[in-house]
C-alpha cells in the first residue's frame, strides 16, 4: 500500500473520553503497542484497541479507585490494583475475573508480570513488595527494605532478578532465587519514577523527578552513564528493540540517547503532556497520556530519529571528545541466558508456610460474591474477537498491523464547508472566493486524490442534490458538533451573493444571541444541585433522591443516580420505590448517556434485590403481627409492579441493533425471572 510523503516525525493519533470520571492510570500492551488499559476513579479497568473510539471491554469488581495496571508479556492477562490495597487479575480471552489477591495495606503503585510464569509483583504506598504466585493462589514472598512508596517494579529479562525504585530516591535489586537484596543504587537526588532493563545486556536505565537519567552496570553494579538534559521530570523510558539506543519520554519531548560515552542523539518536541507510558512497535513509538477524563495518543516514526552518529548533547564529559561508539552487534557486558522451558522450573524463594497464611499473605479465589461483584463488560464483540479470539491465528495478541498513517503535512490542511472536504494546498486562490457561506449551495463531494511533495492537482467535483439531514434518534454521549445548531445560524444572511462584513459590535451581539437564556438554565441547575448538596450531606440518601426527583429535572436525577452507581452499598430497597419510576423515563430519552445511567442503576436493582423481592412476596405468612415484615412486603410488592412494567419497556428496546440492544438484551435476562 503506498503511503504519501510526508514530513511529519511526531503526530497525536486520537483523544478518547475513556471513564465516566478522572483517569487514574494506564499501560500499554508492549508486546503489540496495539493494546491499551485505563484505570479510573470509577473503579473500572478499560480495555481499547490503540487509534480505535470504541472500547473493547469494561472491567468491574474493585470498589475503589483503580490505581495501577499492567499487561502480561503475552496480552492476554490483565492486572488492576486499587486505592484498597488489593490486586485483581483478569483473563482478558474468558472475559472473566481470574484472581483476586489481598494484602497490601495502602495504593498499589507499580505492577509487574513475571516474563516467563505466572508470578506477578506489586508495589504499595505501605513500602512493601509482594511476589504472588498466581496458579497457586498466594504470596509467596515479601520483600522489605524501602522507607517510601515503590513507584516502579521491572523483572531482568532472564526472570532472575527484580528491580524496585521508589520514592525514596533509592533502585534495590533483588534475586528472586535467593530471596533477598543483591544491591542498592543511591545515586538519584529525587523520587524515581521509571525503571527499564536493556532487552539483551546486563544493563539497567532508571529516571527520576530530579531530571536526569542513570544507567547502571549489572554485572559490576556501579553507574555507567548520567544525562542531565531533561526539562523536567523523567517520566517513562524505552529501549530501542535492538537495544541501540533509549527514548526518554518528558513533558512535551522525547529525547533518544546513547551511552559509553553519554550523548543525546536527537530531540523530538511531542505534544503529549505528561506522557504515563510507551510502547515500540513497527518502527514506531506510541505513547499514551491522561488528564482528568481524556486520553491521549501520539504516534513518533523512529525512522525519521537519529539512534547514532552526530550528536546534538554531550551530556557529562561535554570537555572532553567523544570517543567512536562500539561497532553495532559489539557487546562490552554479558548477555542474559532466557531459559529454555517457563518458569515452572525456576526455583524462586519463598515464605514460610506459617507467614504465607498470615494476613498480609492473604489470596482468594473469586468467590460467589466476587462473580457477582467482578465482571467483564464486552463492549465492542467484533474487535473482541479479532484481538483475544482470533480464527486462524495461536498467538492471542493483537495482529500486527501496519505502521499508523502520518497526517498531512503542515503546509496542508482541511477545510470543512457543511459536509464539504477540500485540499486546501491544492485550490486555486480565487476559488474560495467564489465559494458562499452559509447559503443553500448544493453539497459538494470531492473525490479523493493522493497526497504528495508536489503540488497536488485540482481535485474532480461533482454536485449532488442537496439531502435533508434528521436528526438522530439517540443523542450519543460523544460526539464531534452539536445537536441541533447549524453553524448558518450564526452567520449573517448573505446579500447579493457576498457574505456582509460585521462591525465589533454586531458580532458580539450575533455571540450573544441566547447566552441570558443558557446562564439562567445552568443557574438554575447549579442552585439544585446545591439543593441536593445540603441535604446529602445529611447522610441521608433516601431524602436527597427524593428532593431530586421533586424538582422535576432528570438532568439532576442523573447528576445523582451517576454517584449512587459507584457505590452499590448505598442501595436500600427504599431507594428502588422512589427511583424505579424514574428509571422508566431515563431508559425512553434521547440521551444515551441517560439510558445508559438508567440501564447500570436497573442492573444494581436487580442483581442486589430481586433475590430478596422474590423470596419475601413468595414467602408463606407469618404468625403473628410483624410490623417490620409487613412494611418490606409492601416495599417488595411495590417494586415488583414497577419492575414488571419495565418488563415489556426492555423486551421492546431489546431489539435494537448495537450497543444500546445489547445492554437492553442483558437487561431482558436479568428480568427474565419476572414471568414466572
């Protein structure tokens, strides 16, 4: 396939909404660089498939905030730890939970799969670290020793060995087999953020708050090397696959530097923020940032890098000249020997019994509640297939497809007139003066043309009659422009065929046309949430449901039926009499964001109520008079009716093709029991 020329080193391929609240942490899968997972304060583990909007699969079970994740070396595994202290594992191919492991006492802060088992190391804030044996369902080891938080874990490509950085300023490395520390590296001035082994040499890379990149020798555990380039924190590093070189990703850079001597071969501004992780893949370097709800992705072609030759920084020895660096296939240090089988046979120190089944060591399996609890939402079946069930393929990580596209250059851009696309580079200057805006013009199609160096020809347009435009049927929760505005509405009417030129004032006027109306809405909204606000802080639920639904605005029952959803506990059988005849109205909006408010709150009633709503109405009576017992019977029967009528609403809804059918489809299940 023939791409355009183009001269773009460093592009942002999307920005995703990916939870309904702040963004807490990410990983990208390392082995494809196709695979994405973002934890929120939603208490959700994210799957995405990198440059696509849609997510693959939403992850429940925690009941706090999700603050770390990783990937398994072979992507098909998935670990989460929460704000709790506890540690779920899901297997992303069964879409269910596999593990759930108890011990830390504060934030997980930093994960690591074993490369080739099925350990898995976890860092807390509670300055612990714990190495869990997965299959046999415990901690096998604590290691102890850091004063601070354990920001970072990394496992030595061999499987021998794991390194821990913290906020302490400190690495220790320590030997699996023998169960104790081998080193400690004191060198940093600030917290360490990030860790990396050289994917071949006994080689170690780590980068710090304090600005500067250290690389320390394996096999002499002394520190080799020391660039003080950055402009601020270091916050992720990558070797290059061959091991040539490491990318050290920044606020809005990336810097590629060599070693034995120090030098920085290239620069390369990023628009990426506070980049959170990256990833290699068909000679291109993703990396991946968050803020507040959004994630971001941008796109580096490593082959428009310098890895060697003429260097823009001599970091250390800046007064003294570099010398040649080695010959490439050259090593000055040993090789890590990979064993041949898994790690089954790898021996690996471990607890005592008795400090295995103490509470800190402490695993389950999922219980009945857990299934309940943890769950794996497929929200997009045809990506789901192609990535963890693929028909003709073994491996169950993403294909490797082709390298991301690079966007136009910047001398090239888009305009977008109605539904119109031109290549602007390529018009004649008079021809956008002959184009009138804002009137009923018949909608142009362009036909595509390629995108070279050399200036691109006229493109071929065609008219087509002019289509009218319904509006859709459900408003979608993200979407690209606004419902019900044409941007015609904003222009003045064109005279003469000419658009008119407007004064300072009449454009501040056209701006304002319905601002007082929108102020006093939002007034209005503020002024009952605020409402609601002081009555919640009661501690009453019951009562601040009911102010919400008395005030006659489901936009405020959302605002707070979207708070009660991320905290089951807060159902009573109270709260379904007031709230089920609002979900009826939420499940008919147009808003998919209301129904899909309204279809997680009718699954928290059904699954934590219904087994008491059918055993109290099928119950025989009581003898005797018991006032608690009457007034649950008549709660129960009260709901029962309204869930019934919500019956027929969902089998209806339930025919709809695409995601809205498919929760509606759920729904219908978990009513099923309603008909008998």
């Amino acid at each position: 396939m023939a791409v355009a020329n183009t001269t773009k080193t460093s592009w942002r391929l999307q920005e995703i909404v990916a939870h309904s609240s702040n963004v807490a942490c990410l990983a990208l899968g390392k082995n494809s660089g196709r695979l994405l997972a973002t934890g929120g304060e939603d208490c959700r583990v994210n799957i995405w498939a990198v440059s696509k909007p849609n997510c693959i699969m939403s992850l429940t079970g925690h009941n706090n905030p999700v603050e770390c994740v990783k990937f398994n070396n072979s992507e098909e595994q998935v670990v989460a730890g929460s704000q709790s202290g506890s540690l779920r594992v899901w297997d992303l191919e069964a879409a269910k939970i596999l593990r759930t492991l108890m011990g830390h006492k504060a934030n997980i802060c930093s994960l690591d799969f074993h490369p080739f088992g099925e350990y898995l190391a976890s860092g807390s804030i509670d300055t612990n670290i714990k190495l869990w044996d997965v299959r046999r369902k415990g901690c096998v080891f604590r290691y102890k020793g850091h004063t601070q938080a354990v920001k970072c874990l990394a496992f030595s490509p061999d499987g021998k060995w794991l390194a821990s950085a913290s906020d302490d300023s400190t690495i220790k490395l320590w030997d699996l087999t023998a169960g104790k520390m081998i080193t400690e590296f004191t060198a940093h001035t600030g917290a360490i953020n990030i860790i990396q082994f050289h994917p071949n040499e006994y080689l170690l890379a780590s980068g710090s708050s304090d600005r500067t990149i250290k690389l320390w020798d394996l096999e002499k555990f002394k520190m080799i090397g020391s660039s003080g380039g950055e402009m601020g924190p270091v916050r992720c590093l990558a070797f290059n696959l061959d091991g040539c070189c490491l990318y050290s990703g920044a606020v809005d850079s990336l810097r590629v530097y060599g070693w034995e001597p120090d030098r920085c071969f290239d620069v390369v501004p990023v628009g990426w923020g506070k980049v959170a992780d990256l990833a290699i893949c068909n000679h291109q370097l993703i990396g991946v940032s968050y803020n507040l709800a959004n994630v971001s992705s941008y796109v580096v072609d490593l082959t428009r890098v310098k890895k060697s030759g003429s260097v823009i920084q001599g970091v250390i020895q800046d007064d003294q000249p570099l010398t040649e660096p080695s010959p490439k296939g050259s090593t000055l240090r040993r090789n890590y020997e990979r064993p041949l089988t898994t790690c089954s046979t790898q021996r690996v120190k471990q607890s005592s019994e008795s400090e295995r089944r103490s509470p800190e060591g402490e695993m389950r399996s999922p219980s009945s509640e857990d299934e309940k609890e943890s769950s794996a939402e497929i929200r997009n079946p045809e990506d789901y297939k192609e990535i963890f069930q693929p028909k003709s393929a073994i491996s169950r990580t993403p294909p490797k497809n082709e390298p991301f596209p690079a966007p136009l250059e910047d001398g090239e851009s888009l305009l977008f007139v109605s539904s119109v696309c031109v290549c602007v580079s390529s018009l004649q200057p008079g021809l956008l003066k002959n184009l009138p805006v804002g009137s009923s013009t018949p909608i142009l199609r362009v036909e595509p043309t390629v995108v070279a160096t050399a200036p691109c020809p006229i493109p071929v347009v065609t008219a087509r009659p002019p289509t009218n435009h319904t509006p859709p049927s459900v408003i979608l929760s993200s979407r690209n422009e606004p419902i019900g505005l044409n941007v015609g509405d904003f222009l003045p009417p064109a005279r003469n065929n000419r658009p008119s030129v407007l004064g300072d004032d009449e454009a501040l006027a056209q701006i304002r046309k319905g601002h007082e109306t929108m102020c006093v809405m939002l007034t209005s909204r503020h002024k009952n949430l605020d409402t609601i606000r002081a009555v919640w802080g009661s501690g009453d639920v019951k009562t601040s449901l009911d102010s919400a639904v008395s005030m006659k605005d489901l936009s405020i029952v959302v605002d707070i039926l979207n708070i009660v959803n991320l905290k089951p506990s807060l159902w009573k059988l109270d709260l379904c009499t007031s709230i089920l005849p609002q979900i009826e109205e939420l499940l008919q909006s147009k808003y998919e964001s209301y129904m899909q408010t309204g279809c997680t709150s009718l699954k928290l009633i059904l699954k934590r109520f219904w087994p008491l709503i059918s055993d109290t109405l099928t119950a025989p009576p009581s003898v005797g008079v018991d006032i608690t017992r009457e007034e649950r019977h008549q709660k129960c029967k009260a709901c029962y009716k309204l869930l019934k009528n919500l019956s027929d609403l969902v089998k209806n809804k339930a025919d709809q093709v695409g995601r809205h059918g498919s929760a509606f489809k759920e729904l219908q299940l978990l009513m099923a029991p309603l008909d008998y």
